[in-house]
C-alpha cells in the first residue's frame, strides 16, 4: 500500500511538473515534423489520438492508456508508407517501377511534383508496455520530394529519427469513473538533410537509377543537420461505465527543442559507415548551430470515444471517434492553415476482435482502413490524407501504409 502510494505520488508530481512547462516557441523557429507518428491503424481512423490502443501504439497516442491495459512485449512493430496526391498517385507508381525511363512516366512524375509532391517512409519499433509501464525504442525516416520537372529539379528533405521511450502511468477509479494519467520521457536523435537542385538530382539518380543532367555529388554540401533531444509527453484519460472516454494528449511539452549541428552527407555516411555519429560541433568551429531554433512545437489534443461492445453470436467493438488536435497551430495560425486541418474524425468496427474496418476524415482528407489481429500476430493497411508541414514546403498528400506488428 505504501509503495503504491508513493508510485501514484512520483508519477502525479511529474505529470504536474511536465504540463508545467511554459511554451516557448518563437517567430523565427524552424518547426519540425515526426514521422514516427504515422501508423497505419490511426491513419485509417483519421489520425485520432484519443488513448484506445494497445501495446506500442499506446505509447505513441496517450501514455495515460498504460494503466488501463494489460502488460505485454511489443516484439516488432513495422510500418512503411508511399504519399502522393490522389488522381496521380498510381501512375507514378508505376512510373518509378518502371525505372522512370519513359517519356510517360517522367510526365506522370512532373504533374505529382508540381502539385503535391511525392514521398516515402518507414518505422520500426519494439518494447513491452501495460499495468502502467512502458519501455522501448522506435526508428523512423520520411522522404519528401516536390518540384518543377522530374529529374532535374527536384527540392525535398530527408528525416531520421531514433528515440527510446521511458512511460508511467496510474489509474483511480471512482465507480462508475476512472481516472487515467500518463507520462512519456523520450531522448531522441535525429538526422535532417534538406536537398534542392542539383543535390535533388543526385539523389534521384542514386535511389532510381534515372540519369540527370547534373553531375555534382550531393553527399558534398553542407546540408545536412544532427542532432539531439529530449521530449516530454503526458496524457488524462477518463472512462466512464468503460464506454465513454474523455481523453487530453499532450506532445512535446514546452516545447521539445533540438541543438543540432551542420555536416555534409558525406561525413554523415562516412561515420555510419565505421558506426559511430559524427561528433557535436562547438561554437566557433565549422558546422555549429545555435541553441534551440529548431523545434517540436507543443502539440496539444482534445478527444472523445464511444466504445461499446456487443455479443450478437460474434463479438462487435465499434469505436466512434472526434478530435482536435494540433491546437497550437490553431492559435498560430500559420499561412495554409484552418480548422479542418486540426479535426480528427473516425470510425471503426472490429468483429470478433479480429477483423477491423476503419473510416475517418483525416486533417479534412477522407481515410480508409482495414486489419487483422491474431491476438500475437497483426496486418493493418490504410488509405490517408495528411497535411505535410515540411519546412520547405507546407501541402496535402495522399498515400497508402501498410502495418505489421508481432506482440505477446
């Protein structure tokens, strides 16, 4: 009893501690983008944060959700995804299959870079999460092109990040209430390369085989930043008559700041090469970044969930979901921006607890979904629309995701 009251008390004081924190962002701060937040199983939903999962994606959502599931090892968890605008994305597709080489699918590729882009990418992660604990690691890298004619000129970035999570949480129930609060510490690094021009073509040679007209090295420019961080995340879940639920999610908390250094891609691969990162640059000498212009802005989320259960000789779970979310971009307000970019909404039918069927609208973008849980095994895929807030470029894109996940 006493143990369990101190864990309550050291998880409430932090919790106090991290929502604490002031927001900090500035005029002048280069926002960031987190592409391990791209799942499948939210996507198909509309991207809505609420706190109903299990296992690794719980961390990801609402950690307050750890209190309320049971605990279990998260071995592996996988997504890949491909984005591009809706009326174009098949022909482009199949273009890059091709090679690119005809005239066809170079012309297919023009009109996606010139209106939304194209991009691609991919997570893993893995832990053991549950009874109100969560500890695990994750990877992810997101590929962004955009531009004018393929393959020429091309402007783009590319985004790695590595992050190991630390999760608490604790539940009260007041029958027929029950109160949920969880918090997240996670240390990351993370890999930004920005490319326009020559570099752009350079990369789509190497990566698709297409000559270019260019013939510079785009491992060579100074383009490329490392760095490192800690976020801090926390989440309030309540449940009542374990139908209804209230959730708050609240991401990089004061605002999550990155100190990065400046290299070219070539030391960065050279240094991978003999596994090991490039060293941090001090001030005065070449590649230093000042402190803390690049930022995750706080990113807070306000949701609700209708989650009843039915036993009509199969077992039906549907799951009704609304959100807002990105509330700090709604204050901000910045140039693009408006309120369906920050509603989240979905739906979801599960039968047999098994087989799911998913429907949202997504940052004002229709989604699709459907999955498969073994209860060890699951496959989820999706069809999303998400607005992508690349520093070089802010648009919509349409893409597909496919999730695989093994856990026990």
């Amino acid at each position: 009893m006493i143990i369990n009251r101190i864990y309550r008390a050291i998880i409430l004081s932090l919790f106090l501690f991290i929502i604490a924190s002031p927001l900090q962002a500035q005029a002048n701060d280069t926002v960031e983008s987190n592409p391990h937040l791209l799942q499948s199983e939210l996507l198909g939903r509309g991207g809505s944060f609420i706190g109903q999962d299990v296992g690794y994606l719980a961390v990801l959502t609402n950690p307050a959700r750890l209190a309320l599931i049971s605990g279990e090892a998260t071995f592996f968890s996988s997504s890949g995804w491909l984005h591009n605008t809706i009326d174009t994305f098949f022909p482009a597709f199949i273009s890059l299959l091709r090679g690119s080489a005809d005239a066809a699918g170079q012309q297919a590729l023009n009109n996606v870079l010139a209106a939304n882009g194209m991009g691609f990418g991919a997570a893993i992660g893995s832990g053991y999460y549950g009874d109100g604990f969560g500890i695990g690691a994750n990877m992810a890298s997101d590929t962004i092109f955009f531009g004018r004619s393929f393959p020429d000129q091309i402007f783009g970035s590319i985004t790695t990040d590595i992050r190991a999570t630390l999760s608490l949480a604790y539940s009260l129930e007041l029958d027929p209430l029950i109160i949920a609060l969880g918090i997240t510490i996670e240390p990351f690094y993370r890999i930004h390369t920005s490319f326009s021009g020559e570099e752009g073509a350079q990369i789509i040679e190497e990566l698709f085989r297409v000559p270019t007209i260019n013939n510079s090295s785009y491992l060579t420019p100074q383009n490329t930043l490392y760095g490192s961080g800690i976020a801090f995340h926390a989440g309030l879940l309540l449940e009542l008559l374990k139908q209804f639920s209230i959730g708050v999610s609240l991401r990089d908390i004061g605002d999550t700041r990155i100190d990065y250094s400046r290299t070219s891609l070539q030391n960065l691969v050279d240094n991978l090469r003999q596994v090991r990162l490039p060293q941090v640059a001090r001030r005065d000498e070449e590649g230093f970044v000042a402190s803390g212009s690049y930022i995750f802005p706080t990113d807070i989320r306000i949701g609700l969930a209708y989650h009843p259960e039915f036993d009509v000789g199969i077992i039906l779970s549907p799951l009704i979901m609304a959100e807002i979310g990105e509330i700090n971009l709604l204050t901000n307000n910045p140039p693009g921006f408006n309120f369906l970019h920050a509603l989240h909404l979905g739906a979801q039918m599960t039968f047999d607890q098994q087989v799911m069927l998913q429907v949202g609208l997504n940052q004002g973008q229709l989604t699709f979904g459907v999955g498969w849980d073994s209860g060890i095994f699951e496959i989820y895929g999706a069809w999303y629309g998400r607005v992508i807030n690349d520093p070089q470029k802010y648009f919509t894109a349409h893409g597909l995701i496919l999730h695989i996940q093994f856990r026990g």
